[in-house]
C-alpha cells in the first residue's frame, strides 16, 4: 500500500523515542493521510495498533518487507465526535425484543431464532416515549434481537419518533409481506433504517450471519431506499484492516459520513474474541428492556452493566444511571470513542 508519509524508526520502540516522532508526524500530516512506519522491530506491532485505536488513527495493513516489519495506518479515520461530550440521558435506547431470525456468531446480547422474547411490549413503549419526550432525549434508538419480528413494531416505530428522531437496527432481511404495509405508514423524516451490514463482500458477513445472509441485507438496502427511507449502513468487524475495507466500500458506494457506521466485535454475550469492554470504559446510554435500565446497549444482558430494575417514573431511571456516572471514579472515557453502536 502506498503511503503518503514515510516514516523510518529503524529500532525505536515506545520505549526509546518512538512516540514523539509518532506525534510529530501526525502533526505534519491531514486527516485521510496514510503513514508507513517501518522497523527492525516487529514485536512493536501490538503497541502500535494500540496507540493508533486510542489515538483515533485506523491500522490498514501491517507487512513484512525484505526483513523489515511495515505498518500503514490512516490518520483521523475515527476524529474525536462532538457526540463524545454528550449529555447522558439525550440518546436513549430501546430494546424491543430478544429473539431473531439470525444466530450471528458475535452477537452481543445471544439473540438467535431460539432465544426467549423478551418483550418491551407496546404499552410501555408508550408510557416510555411519553415520559422521554420530557427528559432531553435528544434520539431514541430500537433495537434487539430483530425489531421487525414484533407485530406491531409499526406501532412501536410511530410511538417513538413522536418523541424524538427514531433510528431502529435491523438485519433488512423482513422487508417484505405485512412487514412492508408496517414501513409504509412510518414518518420518513422522523425514522431511519441502521442495517447491517459487515463486508464488501459475502465472505466475512455470511461467515459471522449464515449463509446468504449478505445478499438478503443487499436486497434490505434496496427495499429500504424504495420505499423512500434513509438508510444507514453498520458493520461489526474485527480488525483495523477490515474496517478500512469496508470504508473502501462505502467510498465506492457514495455513502455519506454520517450514514456509517464500523465498530468492532465487543467480547460479550456470544462473542469468543473482540474488544473488552466494561462499565467503566463507557459513557453510558440509557439502555431499557424488559428487565430494566442498562448503562449502555452494548451490555443490555450483562448483570454488571444492569443500573435498576426498575423502569418507571423514567425520570427517576434517568437519574439512577446519572447518579452512577458521577461516582464511577475510575471511568476514563476510554473506548467511548471508538465504540459506538449507532
């Protein structure tokens, strides 16, 4: 890969002075520059790929050349969001249902055609966004398990985006049928389709959802945009170098910025590897299921990341998972930046 910085180290590690040159070239560089760092020091490779996730640089290839390790990574590709310093409380998510019609291999919550329902129900789906509307909620996010399984998920959809601007996750794979009359009443101003989607191709998406499962979420996309929704695209990946080639993608696609989204596997629920995350590596999102009020979507099953079972008055739910942010003396705001669900 060509690179439009070169950057020699010979046998620096971040012990003996590699971390200022490392500084001073992204100070000569813009974001989209890609910088090649070559060493005689292979073993500085886990080092770097961690400097450059929590630095907001992205890690596109790593190579060995000639007796000599290479490493290319792409500045800015993960900038520092204006979203990072939002309030808690103004995005608020909603986890309809557990069950779906997919058993993804990494799925951070164990949803599967199998799992129990688990069901938000549309009742207190109402009282919920009756109550947000009230407290700052700025976007509500739905979510599962698959929202589309639910027979009133039309109901649900129309419900929330009373309250606020309404995004909701699915796979694309049940757009059709009474599936799309549920579409066609939805407000195309006040909703948006998140779907997912984790590779350019159908390799890497079939090997994690099933097979020909890429294909369907193609045909997701297609059905999604005709029926005259704007449609966000979401992939789950492993690697800093899958990331860049989703993005490749995406440029090829003329998909806009603010319609991705490309975040890693997270090492909960059934995942077997991915990013660890705990409680105090996350902002929290206020997170509401049938069991009660999570710090963050990503742990929606995880009892260390449950703040109350109890859901109502919302306000005082609210208040709980503010509470618990102010006294989380060791949060550091590590990962927020480089693990968003949406």
């Amino acid at each position: 890969m060509k690179a439009d910085i070169d950057l020699d180290i010979r046998r620096k590690t971040f012990a003996s002075g590699l971390l200022p040159e490392l500084i001073a070239v992204l100070r000569r560089s813009r974001p989209g520059d890609l910088v090649a760092v070559v060493s005689d020091e292979e073993s500085i490779g886990p080092e770097l790929e961690t400097w450059c996730r929590f630095t907001g640089n992205s890690l596109v290839e790593a190579a060995v050349e000639k007796g000599r390790a290479r490493w290319v990574f792409r500045c800015g590709t993960v900038p520092a969001p204006a979203e990072d310093n939002r309030p808690v409380g103004s995005r608020l998510w909603l986890y309809t249902n557990f069950d779906c019609n997919l058993r993804c291999d990494y799925c951070c919550v164990r949803s599967s055609p199998t799992a129990p329902r688990r069901e938000l129900g549309l009742a207190r789906v109402q009282r919920i966004a009756r109550e947000a509307a009230d407290l700052g909620v700025k976007e509500i996010f739905v979510t599962g398990g698959e929202p589309f399984l639910l027979e009133d998920i039309g109901e649900i959809l129309l419900s929330c985006a009373a309250a606020a601007p309404t995004t909701v996750l699915t796979n694309g794979m049940l757009f059709s049928g009474r599936r799309v009359e549920s579409l066609r009443d939805l407000p195309r101003d006040r909703i948006v389709l998140q779907i997912s989607l984790d590779s350019a191709t159908p390799k890497l998406h079939d090997l994690h959802r099933g097979p020909g499962t890429w294909a369907r979420a193609r045909e997701g996309i297609r059905r999604a945009r005709a029926q005259g929704f704007r449609v966000r695209l979401a992939a789950t990946v492993s690697t800093d170098a899958e990331a860049e080639e989703f993005r490749q993608f995406l440029d090829s696609e003329n998909i806009a910025a603010e319609d991705r989204v490309i975040r890693r596997i997270a090492l909960l629920g059934s995942a077997t590897e991915g990013v660890a995350v705990a409680r105090v590596d996350l902002v929290p999102e206020v997170t509401i299921t049938a069991e009660g009020v999570y710090w963050h979507p990503v742990g929606a099953e995880d009892a260390d990341l449950l703040v109350t079972h109890d859901i109502f008055p919302l306000s005082e739910a609210f208040a709980a998972v503010r509470l618990a942010f102010e006294r989380e003396g060791e949060h550091a705001n590590r990962l927020a930046r480089i693990f968003n669900c949406a």
